[in-house]
C-alpha cells in the first residue's frame, strides 16, 4: 500500500488527555488499515505552549519519536527534556506526558502498541 498526504487523515483535539491548547493529530494509519496490534501510528504536532496532559497506559505501550522542536516530557513523575531524534517510550502501567515550552512548533510520532488485537 502507498498511501499519499491527501490521504491522511487529520484531527485537532482540544486538551488532549487533559492539556492545554491544540493538538494537532495526522493519523498516518488508520487502526483498520493495520493488521498488526497498532492502536495508533501518527504525527502529533503541538504549537508553542500546547501539550498532551499526563496520562497512564494500561495494556498497550506508547513510543514518541521526536522530529523537530525541544518537549518538556513528564515521564513517570520525572521532568525531562527531549529533542529530535530523541525517543519517549512509556510501557504499560507507566505515565506521561509532553508539552512545548519552545518557541517553534513541536513535530513527533507516537506509536501506540496494544497487547491485544485491535477492535475494527
């Protein structure tokens, strides 16, 4: 399957999972065009200030890959700070979040790996 840019789907989510201002969400794939146990493959871009609020995964693991822009990353109750090419990796049971303090748009992947097929 090759699948163009026209064909990605996107969606802005206010606060996601708690946060603040917009999440812009650009589905990569859709669960149902994957046959592996992947809830989520997308790019998520943040604008300066917005953020994805603190959140835990229960049965399912969540990558981020960060491509362009510097995250504040709550990870398990530790701050740190993450820049591209870096990896945020949250396994099950775990908790976190990521915000834009920066000064330019915040681009990455987020992966989200579940331990049981996907509903379709």
């Amino acid at each position: 399957m090759i699948k163009r840019q026209s064909g990605i789907r996107r969606e802005a989510m206010e606060k996601a999972r708690g946060g603040v201002g917009v999440a812009i969400f650009d589905h990569i794939l859709e669960k149902t065009e994957m046959r592996a146990n992947c809830r989520m493959f997308t790019r998520i871009i943040l604008e300066p200030g917005a953020s994805i609020g603190y959140h835990q995964h229960n049965d399912e693991e969540d990558t981020y890959y960060i491509l362009t822009g510097i995250a504040t990353v709550n990870d398990n109750g530790q701050t740190r700070t993450v820049y591209p090419g870096e990896v945020v990796f949250c396994a099950s049971g775990e908790s976190h979040s990521i915000a834009n303090d920066g000064q330019e748009p915040l681009e990455f992947v987020s992966i989200i790996m579940t331990f049981q097929p996907p509903e379709r």
